[in-house]
C-alpha cells in the first residue's frame, strides 16, 4: 500500500505539475498517494492547501512531496513557508532562470487554458478533437483529405484513443478507419482510403492480446475467438505491407509512445501544443 502523500498544487488545472510530477515519479519503485489540489488561487485556498499537506504527513509518518506550478508568488509563499513536505517548485525551477538568461519577465499567465475563448491554438485543438469524433472508426468518408493522419488497423488494435490523444494533445485531425473481413477477402485497401496513402499510419497488435481485449466487449464471440484475431491481424499486416504503409504493433506501447512514433512518421506539418 502506498505510504507516502505526493500533493500537485496549482492555481491553474494542475495538469502540467501532474505530468511532469508522474514524469519524475515514475523512476521510483515507490508507490504514491497521489492527491489533486487544482485551482488553488488564493490565499485562503493556499492555507487549506497547507494543512492538508501537514495532516497528511502526520497520518504517513512522512514528508508528503508536493509538486507545484503556482504562479501567484502571494499564494506560493503561504505554501513554502507553511507547508512541512518537499516542495518542488517547477516553475521557480525554471522559469526564473529562463527570465534571468533572456532577460525578459514571463506573463505569470496562470494554466495552459487561461483566455481559451481568444485562442486561436485552442479552437484548432476543438475542431481536431469534434473533427476525429465524426471520423472516428470509418463514421464518415467525407473530407478525409483534411487529416492530418488515417489511423488504419482492425477492430480494438488502439485507433480510436490514439486518434483522440493525437487531437486532444497536438490539435491533429486524426482519422481512424477500421481494416475488417471484407477488405482481406477483395485484397485492397477501401477505395475511401486509396487516395491518402502518404496519410495512412497502421496500427497493430497481437492476436492474443487482441482476443483478450475483445472478449471484454463480447464475451465467447466469433468476433473475439483468438483464430479469427489471428487471421485478421495476419491479413491487415501484409495488406499494409503490400500497400506500402508504415505501421507498428500497439501490444505493449503506451498512447504516448504511439502518438510521438507517428508524429516521427508522418511529420504533419501542423501541429499545435
């Protein structure tokens, strides 16, 4: 059982300090509590913060370790000066030295998200992320010349959560059109998807994870007997072989490391962070 508190602070939604805290965290064996404190912009907020902190370092017997991208430099004080964990400030970490070696002040802009509504970057990451949801597993054949990249690959072989990641993370029109026993038995590509061969990426994944996966969904089915996976995956590898198209096995890869070997791949040209 986890033994030890590890707090993410922020005035904003605390994403960034909990993706480069998990980042850090993830090179210890140790198992963590962890607890979310978002939105913590004031200093009333920031004393609660402190006595959570200190009480969950009592019940522990251990200094909780307290990541933080608090930019309100009022809040952040009640914290350092309060708190009784090890606080990783990663904005006084970075920032500061960055302002001092351009020798320009930061904009102190509280969260990613902050003036969403002003924001080009952010109405492009919508429109990727409603533009994959009608294109998601072959929905619609209409404007695929618009993806940034097709996601091609049978059924529960990763294309739906990747082309999302890829939208949600990067602001990519991800589409994702399924590879199914029609396509294996007339042994081309779908005419939808023939025009966009530069686009295609192939997702695949090993017969027996996949029929575990699918047995998920529908228990003791043709759909998930691991001979038919076996088959499927067989047919869809060596068409996207003789298609030219780059592909790689989802088995054991995490949303992340796919998304960056597509990124590598296919090196759209738009892509917004």
């Amino acid at each position: 059982m986890p033994n030890r508190t590890v707090f993410f602070i922020s005035d904003g939604t605390g994403i960034t300090a909990e993706t480069f805290g998990h980042a850090i965290l993830a090179q210890f064996e140790t198992k963590f509590r962890h607890v979310r404190l978002p939105f913590v912009d004031s200093v009333d907020k920031a004393h609660q913060a402190v006595r959570q902190i200190n009480h969950a370092g009592v019940v522990d017997g251990k200094k909780p370790v307290v990541f933080t991208t608090l930019v309100n430099m009022e809040v952040l004080e009640v914290i350092r000066t309060g708190c009784q964990g090890m606080l990783l400030d990663m904005f006084g970490t970075f920032v500061h030295p960055l302002e001092t070696e351009l020798q320009v002040k930061s904009n102190h802009r509280i969260g990613r998200f902050s003036d969403a509504s002003k924001s080009k970057e952010y109405q492009s990451r919508i429109e990727a992320i409603n533009f994959s949801l009608a294109h998601d597993d072959g929905q619609s054949n209409l404007d695929l010349a618009q993806s940034d990249v097709i996601l091609v690959g049978v059924s529960r072989s990763g294309k739906t959560p990747t082309s999302l990641y890829l939208a949600m993370q990067y602001g990519l029109k991800a589409s994702n059109y399924p590879l199914i026993p029609e396509d294996f038995e007339r042994r081309h590509l779908p005419k939808a998807l023939q025009p966009h061969l530069p686009r295609l990426f192939g997702l695949t994944i090993q017969p027996e994870r996949l029929s575990e996966i699918r047995n998920e969904r529908r228990p003791n089915s043709r759909y998930a007997a691991l001979d038919n996976c076996r088959m499927e995956v067989s047919e869809a590898e060596a068409m996207m072989r003789r298609s030219g198209i780059r592909w790689l096995s989802t088995t054991t890869k995490s949303i992340e490391e796919i998304a960056t070997t597509i990124l590598q791949e296919i090196r759209p040209e738009r892509l917004n962070y």
